[in-house]
C-alpha cells in the first residue's frame, strides 16, 4: 500500500473515531437530561450504538496499521 494511501485511511479511521465519540457524549448527555424513561433508554442505546461504532473503528485502524508494519518489515 502506498504511504500517502496509508496516512489518508489512517486519518478518514481517525476522524470517524472522533465523530462516533462526539456522537456518544451527545446521545449520552441527552439520556441524562431526559426525564422520560423510555427516551432515556432509547438515548441511552443510541450511545451504546456509537461506542459499538467507535470499537469496530478502532479495530480497522489497528489493523490497518499492522498491515503497514507488516509492509514495512518486509521491504526492509
């Protein structure tokens, strides 16, 4: 894979990551604020849904960055 490859995926993961976490913090201030149980609950899934997002993200980057190690020793 091409470096410049590399770093543009690296930084599409990363600002996902941040965007899902953001998400998280705002479905879960909404839960806390909300005085209905039933839309605290359904708030309080949607944030359970983007810490899920956040976790699958975070383990295609890592991948992503094996593979580039991988590459990398290979061509040394």
């Amino acid at each position: 894979m091409a470096d410049s490859t590399f770093r543009t995926m690296r930084e599409i993961l990363r600002g996902a990551i941040e965007h899902e976490r953001e998400s998280f913090d705002y479905y879960h201030s909404a839960a806390l604020q909300a005085d209905d149980p039933e839309l605290r609950r359904f708030l309080m899934g949607l944030a359970e849904m983007e810490k899920d997002h956040e976790r699958q993200l975070k383990g295609q980057l890592e991948r992503l960055e094996n593979q580039l190690w991988v590459e990398q020793a290979l061509t040394l």
